[in-house]
DNA sequence: ACCTAATTTATAATCATTCTAAACTGTAAG
DNA sequence: CTTACAGTTTAGAATGATTATAAATTAGGT
C-alpha cells in the first residue's frame, strides 16, 4: 500500500468512514494534486465517472464529501444559491469569485489586511469571517 | 392614491414591470417598514398570504422579487445553500448571520474597516467585496 | 470462511425554483 | 367609454439539487 493510500484511510477513519475502494477513488480525485481543487458535487461526480471503469454512485459522493466537510478535511464556499462548492483547501483564507466563468481562487488570509470590526452584538461571540471578492473582466 | 403608492408605482415601472394590485401588496409588504428586512422568498410568501385576503401565487413572488434584484431595490445575500435570503437595505453594507436561528443583522460599511487587499488578478477588476461574520452564543 | 454491521446503489422522495399555457387585466388608441 | 392586445397572474407541471430508502453487497473481526 502506497504512503498516500494509507494516509486516505486515515482522513476516512478520522471521518468515522470505512476505507472502501470507492471512497479511496473519491480521495484520489480529491487530494492527490498539487494545487487545491475547487469543486461542485457534480463536477466530482463526472470526474469520477467519466475517468474511471467501475462507477460509483451520485449518492456515496455526496455522503463521502459531506462527511469530510464535517470532520474538516473539505471547506464548504457559499457563493449564491446556485453553485455549491467545496474546497480541498482547509486554511482560513478567502475568495475570489469570477461569475463570468464560474472560476474561484483562493486569496490567502495573509494577502488580506486583517478585518476589524467596530460593531459586536451583545451576548454572540464571532464564529467566522469570510470574504468574497467578486471579480469581472476588465 | 398615497405618496406611498406612488413611490411603488415608481419603482415598478423603473423595474419594467406594471403597477398590478399583486405586486403593489408586495411593495407594501417590503417597502412599508421602519427597518430593514431580511427574507426568504417563502417568508415573504407566507406573509402576503397568511394577512391577506387575495392569496399571491408564488409565482408571483417569485418574479416581482427577481425583477427587483436586477433594477437594485433588492439586495441578494448568499449565506449558505440552503438559505436565500433577500435585503431591503441596498446600500453597500455588510452581515453577521447567526446560524442558531438564521437571524441577519446588517453590519454598515462604517462599522468595519476598509478590506485592502494586498493581491489583484491580472486582467481582473473588482466587483463587490462581501463579508459575512457568522456569530453564535457566547 | 463466516457473521454482522456498515456501505453502495438505484430509485423514490423532497424541496426550491423555473416554466408553461390558459385565463385575466392594464393601458392606450379610437 | 369600449376595444384590442400585450403584459400579468395563476395552478400545476417540469427541473435540478439534495436527501431518504431499502435491498444487495462488502469490510473487518472472530
């Protein structure tokens, strides 16, 4: 077994998963890459299917990706209501989003002047602060 | 007719829509209020047809909401995927999003320091910045 | 090799949103 | 004031993403 499959079992045991040979081909797509990658379910799904023999069912893609989102091994970007994508990138950083081709790009936390508020709501303490950039062509 | 009758008129025929008696009760359930107001089409819906004598097809809501969006009497918010949320404040503001009850209070673009981003996309020029601050309870 | 619980899968169900087409209505011309 | 017609409303169908179901299959321990 290869050092990156046994590390794949251990991010699915973490996630309390079985390491299946579908989910080790999900994790293959997902984390054998030297760029993050981000993506919809579908994208995922076609992915998956087009490249590889045995297929493997829309629904085991959407249990496997949201078990990695809770256990924090996928960041999950909420762009509008349409495009729900994920994130193999797990940092606290932000995005840039170009809806005339759908792209996002990361922007890293450190290429962003830290964001002070000057307003705090009694009795709430803050969770997350994310930031989205939308961007067109010049 | 009321100045404020005619202020909807206004707005409905700068959106290219005509002043129908439906849509007019959607402007006053939108329009008629002291604070802003966050809504999902649905809460929008079940407000205007609970009250109401002269049920409003969803349909309807639907459109009317849509049509105000794109002439800029609406704002969009992109939480998450499970939650459109629409904003009668259109002024360039901001969000804290409370996840325990899906409460959204707007956060003035005064109350939060200038974003300066220290990295640009070549080719690439600024749309919007968005930040949501997701809170929960202390 | 067997047992059992976890998993996969095709399919159905659900939910938000959009589409459709027939009935209705606002508007402007006569 | 009436008419004509394009715009509007509506219920219901269609779509698309996501979740649920339940029967067949598989992983992991004994």
């Amino acid at each position: 077994m290869t050092q990156k499959t046994s590390n794949y079992i251990t991010k699915l045991r973490n996630s309390k998963l079985r390491p299946t040979k579908q989910r080790i081909k999900i994790c293959e797509a997902l984390f054998d890459r030297s760029e993050t990658f981000h993506f919809t379910i579908r994208d995922l799904y076609n992915l998956l299917t087009n490249n590889l023999v045995h297929k493997i069912s829309l629904a085991t893609v959407y249990n496997t990706v949201h078990a990695f989102k809770n256990s924090g091994y996928l960041k999950q970007i909420n762009i509008d209501s349409n495009n729900n994508y994920f994130d193999t990138n797990t940092s606290h950083h932000h995005h840039f989003f170009d809806e005339t081709n759908n792209e996002l790009i990361d922007l890293k936390n450190e290429d962003i002047k830290k964001i002070e508020l000057k307003k705090i709501i009694p009795g709430k303490k803050i969770k997350s602060v994310e930031v989205l950039v939308k961007i067109e062509p010049e």
